[in-house]
C-alpha cells in the first residue's frame, strides 16, 4: 500500500504535524491530517508496527477532529473520526448480499483432501491445479460492498442470503480501511468477505474484566466476535477491539471500459493486491502448493502451530487459486467446489465432574470451581475448572458425577460445554451452594444484580491473602519472588498481615524459614525495594479496587497530581474521566472514602511508596494557566468544543463536574444542577458566555 518513500514522508508529516500551530488552508490540512492517521492506523491494526507513540497519534487525530468540527463542510464519511459512533440504533435492518455467503465444505485427515483433490482434477479433465492455502479464522464471517472506493456496507452472515446491516459496528473495527484506491484499478463496487475476530488476548481480558463484575465469561472468541457486532451502541462494540482479517473478494464491477486488473486472475494475488489497498488479509499465512502431499504436509504442520497466531484458528482453507478455474468448477447448493476446510482436531474432551470447590477471591466473591478426572486436551492436562458462578451451573444444569463436555479452545481457560445428560445413571448429586464463607465462616450474601456470593467480611483470611498476591503480582508492583506460595505461607506464619506489611517485614523471622537463604532474601528485598519506585497506575491497579482494571488504574492516574487527591473526587467528578461510568465512579469514591484504605495508603507513603504522579505534563503556560472551567446548559454563543479548546489553548483546563477546584463555571440556557451546586459551593465563579468571551479577550 505504501512505498518505503510514503512511509518517510508520512512519517516527516506526522511529525511536523504535531508541531504545527497555525492552520492557513484547513482543508488541506484536513487531508494530510487524514492520511496521516489513516496510515498510523495502518501501521498499528494491519501491521502491528505503531510508528507515533499513543500520545502523538491522539495529538493527530484530535487536531483533525478539532479541525472537522470547526469546518463540518469538509466532514467527509470516510475521515478516520467517523468510526466514531454517537447514537443508539434501534435495531439492525436485513440486507441481501450481492452473492450469497456459503460455507465450506469440511475435511479432517490426508485421505478427505486426498478425494477432494481426485474430485477438482476430475472436474477440470486433469490439469493441473494450483492451491492457495490460509488459515481458517474462527469468528463471525461478514461481507463489506465498498462503490467508488467508499466502504458503504457491512453485513453478517446471517442465513447465507440475508444478513444484518451492521455498517455502524464494522467500522468500529480499525484495521477496516473506510475507502480505499479501488477506482484505480477501474473497479466500480467490491464486495469483500472476511471474518471478523477478536484476539485471544483482548478476548481473555474482557472475559476477566466481566467476571470481575461478577457477570458470566463469554464462551469463546467466536462468539465474542459474532455477539460484539450485534451490540446496538457502537461505543461499546469500539471498546471490545475487534478485529478482521478478509479472505475473498466475492463480487465486484468494472467501471466503463474497464479490464480486469492483473490482479485478479488468481486467489494469491487478490489478497495481495487487497494487502496493497491496506486491507488485513493473510498475505503472511498464505502458501502455494502444486501438489495435494504438500498441502496435507503443510496442513499437518501448521495445526502444531495453531496456538501461534493471536486469533483462534478451527483450520485451514485450501482454495483453487485460478479464478478461471474457480468459475470452471462452480458450487454446489451449499458450498463452492474450488474450496475446502481442512478442521483441526476439535479441542474437546469427555470427564467426569467429580466436586465442587469453593473458592473466595480477592473481592470477596465466592467461585466454584469443578474439580474433573484429569483429561488431556490439545496438549495439557485439565483437571479443574471454574464454573464462574452459580447462574452458571443452574443454566448448564450441572450435577456431581455428569459425564461434562470440555472444551479448551487456544489460550483460553478450559471450560464446561455441557453436561452429557443422555448418560446419567440416576446418581448424579445437586451442587449444593454455600450459605457461609468457606474460609471465615462468615454468612454469604449476593448483591441485587450480582450473580456471585460474595464474603463481605473484609478480614477474611482469603481475601486478605488474595490482595497481598494481587498487589505484588507481575501487572501491579510487580515484586519477583513474592508469587502466591509465599504470600500464603508468610501470611500463615503471621509474618505478612496486608499490603503495607509487604514494606515492613521482620527478615531476621524469615530468614529462620527453610528455604530462605541470604541470597533470596536480598533478592526478595530488593525486588520490594524497587516496587516502591512503580508508576502510580500500578500502585492503584494494585490496591484492587473493585471494577478498576489496568487501563482503568492508568486513567485515575493520570487524572491526579497524587493518589490523596482521589480523596475529594466524587462521583460525578469521576464520570467526567473518559470511560469511568457510574459503577466504576461508585467504587472508586467509596475505596477512597473509606477509613481503613486511607490509613491503608498512608502507611504505603510512610514507607517510602511512590504516590505521586511522576509522569505528569509538565505545568501549563499562558493566562488561564492553572484555573479550571466548566460549560454547562445550551450555549449558543459558541460550540461547547470550541470553548474549552479556547481555555486550553490559554493553558487552562476543563474539569468534569462542580467542586471545590472549579475556578468558573460557564452557563448557557437551561442550565440545571452544575448551576445549583456551584451556587451552593460558593467559590466558582459564574460567567455568561458573554463573559466568557471577555474574560478570554476573544
Ligand atoms: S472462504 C465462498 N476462507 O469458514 C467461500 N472462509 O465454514 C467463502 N472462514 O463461512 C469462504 N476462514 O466464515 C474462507 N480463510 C477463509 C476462512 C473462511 C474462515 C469461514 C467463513 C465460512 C466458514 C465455512
């Protein structure tokens, strides 16, 4: 798509970019912004090389956005910020795709490809066949119809004929160019098939972050992928970063006097032509095979790899790679005869569920986990697995002694399909529920709209425990050597109460330990030593508030001058931080409100834990520099973006909701309760827009 030479002028304009401050010709500045972030995105979706740190990228792309909301005359549907989804659909209306979307016809061993080899010659009268072969992504398939260069339609699959118009969530799908050169290859519309994926890392994260909140994991990445692009908010289809990977160009029209490019004689060619454009295809996956031996080698070897690839593969697609020959041999009622799966070995296995376990988490939430006979599947043993909670176990209808259904798709956590229930014998037990804490002993209660039991005795050795490991762990303070065996067995010695212990251990008492030589002692206390040095995001990851995850730690983080300043935060204060809703505001106000997390975080200060933000911009210049502004209720002056990037440019800053640090709050009609409380508060200033304007010399 771009030449070594586009790169370093893109590159160069990036840079100058960023620095640039005064706008002559907004409309050609609008363009360059665009290929800019266009290619920034490239780089980051479809090739995995960032070439701006996030924070020029977000200095990028908010100058084009300020730029296109200053000139909404030059907002075109395929600039980058038009991923951007504002409102709410109703619901997804039912499209046919320009050729139907079948599926594939499967095989699983050399003998299937074999016979489906025997089947193309004898259809083709023997001659020889070239093959393509990629991998078989394991998402929801979508069809894109791009006219005159523009994206214009995404579908689901839906019934093969049919699918659902979810144009709005494909573009929320970033390595999913929104136009591409097509009229230069004298194409009219395309239409392009591919499969919408999730990586399994994104996907584990999500999962971890719904059970946090006590909700039910997602099954797989399919299904995670498939669901997502059926979300009525696209914001929300957004956050779950999605991504695509397109296999097949299906259909498409020449412009008048057009001839087929030479690009599209062959399937490989396609693809890379479709790579050229900046489109995610498996250019790096995709071999060429004259033989039929060579594929199944290839085949066979590739499914030890299979784990390899960030997506979940179910197998390979072995393509003829003529297109002439393709139209040659045609399709059955249900699938193409030029194209064939080959499925890996299903991840799955039988075991029978022996007890349920009980474990308290970190939160208090009390997980059972099923303890099976140990079954190998693709590789490892499984011999216990979390039933996440008990609407879980209701739903599947699980019993002790069920012959259960496993499934251990890639990376992801192995988890319970279904009991087998055709094979019950009459003695399968219920699982019975505790009603008391399985460490304290104290009563259990669930929380309205929770579906986990949780211990809310915050004493409980199992929580206590599970917060010292969580603290220490690798993603927070990170502090080697101090893993979950020796949280646990310090703790049971009594020699590790909570996290500020971690900073005040006797080492003459655990050095009398065995096993607790002098070197792994100095070790472990330098490894301590230097957590107290961690960046504030970790330490407030780490003291594992209750819905606030990593990314989340990052943005209170950068919010503060220093984790006490999160003392006078209130909710609506931290609603007004980019996505802090109101479950995690609520947490994050009643952690820094409580008595004991506060005592909590000065022991942490006293022994010498970084609680500053250390890697906060330096101080704003110019003559707002240090005041606060608020805009609220109807202006009509000015637009509401235009005003607070007015109080930034003069080194101001804009504050998400009336408190005690708001300097002026700036009311338009109809303003409501910011305006009350600002009365009440006393302290805010309270300006027109017309004294705004003012006040600000414009
Ligand atoms: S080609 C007309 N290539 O597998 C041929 N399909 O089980 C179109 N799939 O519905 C399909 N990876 O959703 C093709 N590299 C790949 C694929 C692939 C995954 C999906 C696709 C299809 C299903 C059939």
């Amino acid at each position: 798509m771009y030449t070594t030479q586009d790169e370093q002028q893109l590159y160069a304009r990036a840079k100058s970019l960023i620095e640039q401050k005064e706008v002559t010709n907004p409309e050609e500045t609008i363009q360059e912004l665009r290929d800019v972030v266009n290619y920034c995105d490239w780089k980051y979706y479809v090739q995995n090389e960032p070439v701006l740190s996030d924070y020029e990228y977000d200095v990028v792309y908010k100058k084009l956005k300020h730029l296109e909301d200053q000139y909404p005359e030059l907002v075109t549907a395929d600039s980058p910020t038009q991923r951007v989804a504002m409102g709410l659909s109703e619901r997804f209306p039912t499209v046919s795709h320009l050729v139907p979307m079948l599926s594939l016809d499967n095989t699983y061993n050399a003998d299937d490809l074999r016979d489906w080899d025997k089947r193309c010659k004898d259809f083709v009268n023997g001659e020889a066949i070239e093959y393509c072969v990629e991998p078989k992504y394991d998402g929801a398939s979508v069809s894109l119809v791009y006219e005159d260069g523009k994206l214009v339609r995404g579908a689901t699959r839906g019934d093969g004929v049919m699918g659902e118009e979810v144009t709005i969530n494909i573009k929320q799908i970033r390595s999913i160019p929104l136009s591409a050169a097509f009229e230069k290859s004298g194409i009219g519309q395309v239409e392009i098939r591919g499969e919408v994926v999730i990586h399994k890392e994104v996907f584990a994260e999500y999962n971890r972050q719904r059970t946090a909140e006590g909700l039910s994991p997602l099954a797989n990445p399919r299904n995670a992928a498939s669901g997502t692009l059926r979300i009525l908010d696209p914001k929300e289809v957004s956050k779950r970063k999605l991504s695509a990977v397109l296999y097949h160009i299906s259909y498409y029209t020449l412009k008048s006097g057009g001839k087929v490019p030479d690009t599209l004689h062959t399937h490989y060619d396609s693809l890379n032509w479709l790579y050229q454009l900046g489109f995610p295809t498996p250019v790096k996956e995709m071999k060429r095979f004259n033989n039929i031996n060579h594929v199944i080698a290839f085949c066979e070897a590739f499914e030890q790899r299979r784990d390899d690839l960030p997506y979940e593969v179910d197998g390979l697609v072995i393509k003829v790679n003529n297109f002439d020959m393709q139209d040659r041999m045609g399709m059955t009622a249900h699938h193409p005869r030029w194209a064939v799966a080959y499925k890996f070995k299903a991840r799955q296995a039988t075991s029978k569920l022996l007890r349920v376990e009980f474990q308290v988490g970190r939160t208090g939430s009390v997980t059972p986990v099923a303890k099976i006979e140990p079954v190998p599947i693709g590789g490892v043993t499984v011999t216990s697995i979390s039933l996440f909670n008990e609407d879980v176990v209701r739903e599947k209808d699980l019993h002790i002694g069920d012959t259960v259904l496993v499934e251990r798709a890639g990376d992801v956590i192995p988890y319970i399909v279904k009991p087998l229930t055709e094979l019950r014998n009459g003695t399968e037990e219920d699982i019975v529920f505790p009603t008391k804490c399985p460490v304290c002993g104290e009563p259990l209660e669930k929380p309205e709209e929770e579906a986990v039991w949780r211990c809310i005795n915050i004493s409980c050795p199992a929580q206590v425990v599970e917060r010292i490991i969580h603290f220490a762990s690798k993603d927070a303070m990170d502090i080697r050597n101090l893993g979950a065996a020796n949280v646990l067995k310090f703790y049971e010695l009594g020699l590790l109460k909570d996290i500020p212990g971690i900073y005040n251990i006797n080492w003459d008492a655990i050095r009398k330990l065995e096993g607790f030589g002098e070197k792994s002692v100095t070790n472990l206390q330098s490894a301590i030593d230097n957590s107290k040095k961690q960046p504030l995001n970790r330490v407030i990851y780490g003291l594992g508030i209750r819905h606030v995850g990593e990314t989340m730690a990052k943005t209170l983080a950068s919010a503060v001058n220093h984790i006490r300043d999160l003392y006078d935060w209130d909710e609506e204060k931290l609603v007004s931080l980019q996505d802090v809703g109101p479950k995690v505001a609520a947490s994050v106000a009643h952690f820094f409100h409580t008595k004991e997390n506060r005592h909590m975080i000065d022991l942490l200060d006293e022994y010498g834990v970084n609680l500053a933000n250390t890697q906060k911009a330096a101080p704003a210049t110019g003559e707002l520099a240090g005041k606060t502004f608020l805009f609220t209720g109807t202006l009509s002056h000015f637009k509401r973006s235009d005003a607070e990037a007015m109080v930034e440019a003069r080194g101001g800053s804009i504050l998400g909701g009336v408190s005690s640090k708001l300097n002026y709050l700036v009311v338009g009609e109809d303003a409501g309760s910011k305006l009350e409380k600002a009365k009440k508060l006393g302290t805010v200033a309270i300006l027109t827009e017309q004294e705004f304007l003012e006040l600000i010399g414009d």
